[in-house]
C-alpha cells in the first residue's frame, strides 16, 4: 500500500510539471488569424506582403499557415484579437478601434499622412463593381459616393477619398431601391454612405448587405445587387462578365496585436513569416 502511494505521489508529480511544461511551450505561440478565401482584404493582404506567391506561369499559391484560425469578418478578428495575447491579425485601417494595437510595419505608422505619402505599404482600394447600365436610383447613388459630398463622409470615416477635385452632389430625383452587397470591410463606410445620401434624397431606399468582396461582385454579375463592394482589385475575369470597377477610396490594412503585447513594428518580412509559419513565438521576433 505504502508503495502505491508514493508511486501515486510521484505520477501526480510527473503529470503536473508536464501540465506546467506544456503551459510554458505554448504561451508564447503566436496565433495566426486570417480571413476567409473570398475576402478581399485577404487577398490583397496575401499579395502585397508576399503570402501569396507566383510560378513562373502565373499560377497562385496562397501559403499562409493552414492552422491559421479563419474569421468571416473584421468585427470577429477584432473580438479574437483582443481576448488573445498572442493574436495577430488584420483588418481595414478605418474599423481599427481602441480594443487593439495597430503595429508600424517596417518602422511606419499606418495614418493618413503615411498612406498618402506611400511610406506606408499595405495599402489596397475600395472598389464598387456596377453593371454599365444602372437604374436611376443606383446611378444617383453612385454619383454621391463619387461627389464631394460623398468622399467627405470617406474621408471623416478614416479612409482616403478618391477624388479630391470632386464637385457637389446635385440628385437627379430617382425613387426606388438600391441593393449593395459585399465586403466586410468597405461595408461601414457604405453604411454611412448610404445614411447621408438618404438624407439628400429620401425617395430611395439603400439596402447594405454585408458578405465578401466576390460574393458581392457574383451579386452584381447575377443582377441580385446593383452594386458590389470589394476591398481589393476586381479581376479581368470578373470584369470579362460585364462588369465596371470604380474605385471608391483608398484604405490600409492594419496589422493588429492583443493591447499586452510587447511588439510595436512588424517588418514586411517578419509578416510573412508568421503568416506562412516560418516564425511561430513572438520570442523569436524579439531577439
């Protein structure tokens, strides 16, 4: 009995300093979070920090970690981001909120002033996708977004606006209804798009739908929205299908972290790694 117990003591022991041991090998893993395939910002999160690779045909490899947690929206990113320490992610610059820390990447600060001088990188348009033909009601819409009128309300929303010579928005009376559909991430700023045009002319009704930048593309395509939101370039092939690219603003993409994380610049580099799983410990970051 006397040896059962201390064989039982000394297994109680074992098991609690590999309980321990585990803890120690995992707190400092970095936890990769990614976006959806479908996702504009992930597209061009993928290409413009080298995630995304090309042959010598062309042909595309999206190498990031396949153990990356995948989240359907910027609002879930947000909300794994800041209950995970060691979470990183991405997100449009203009949700960015205090919930997070924004890191500089390559020493630069993701701003305004830093986008518009090109020292910062990660940067990607906003895109509407519309068929050559639209209804009065579209057409009136889209004509706002482009106005003056419409790119202040981008630019108080953080983002870049398009057209800085832009004259003001005169309505040309349409009534109905307008359906938009699309990225997650151009949808705040359309959302409030869509509140000041109402404003203007309330004889039309804009219905934001929130989806991802091909879904909203596919939408404009199939005639269910008359507008398609995209957070990245809308391809040839799409465009192929009877489809007009308008880019809207210009907006960065942000490289989030939990608020208790140490690191405060990321290299373009240093990205790539922990997307691709080269870099697997914010330890090794900080050698």
């Amino acid at each position: 009995m006397k040896m059962m117990k201390i064989f039982a003591a000394a297994a109680a022991m074992v098991m609690t300093g590999a309980m321990f041991a585990g803890c120690g090998n995992n707190s400092d893993n970095i936890t990769v979070i990614s976006r959806e395939d479908g996702s504009g910002t992930r597209g061009a999160f993928i290409e413009l920090t080298g995630v995304e690779e090309k042959d010598a045909d062309g042909n595309k490899t999206d190498n990031t970690l396949k153990s990356a947690l995948i989240c359907k929206s910027t609002d879930v990113v947000l909300t794994q981001v800041s209950g995970d320490k060691n979470a990183v992610g991405y997100i449009s610059l203009g949700s960015l909120n205090d919930t997070v820390k924004a890191v500089k990447v390559e020493g630069v600060e993701a701003k305004t002033e830093n986008i518009e001088s090109g020292d910062y990188k990660i940067v990607r348009p906003f895109n509407i996708a519309v068929k050559s033909e639209l209804s009065d009601a579209a057409t009136d819409f889209e004509n706002f977004i482009l106005s003056s009128d419409g790119q202040q309300v981008i630019e108080d929303k953080g983002y870049i606006k398009q057209n800085k010579n832009a004259e003001a928005f005169t309505s040309n009376g349409a009534s109905g209804k307008v359906v938009v559909s699309g990225s997650s991430s151009v949808t705040p700023v359309m959302e409030k798009l869509a509140e000041a045009y109402q404003k203007v002319n309330t004889n039309v009704t804009v219905d934001v739908q929130q989806s991802d930048s091909s879904t909203g593309i596919k939408d404009v395509i199939n005639g269910t929205s008359d507008i398609g939101m995209s957070s990245r370039d809308i391809s040839d092939d799409e465009l192929s299908q009877g489809i007009l690219s308008v880019t809207i603003a210009q907006d960065a993409i942000a490289v989030i972290v939990n608020k208790e994380n140490s690191v405060d610049d990321l290299s373009m580099d240093q990205i790539k790694a922990i997307y691709t799983g080269e870099t697997t410990t914010w330890a090794e970051l900080t050698k």
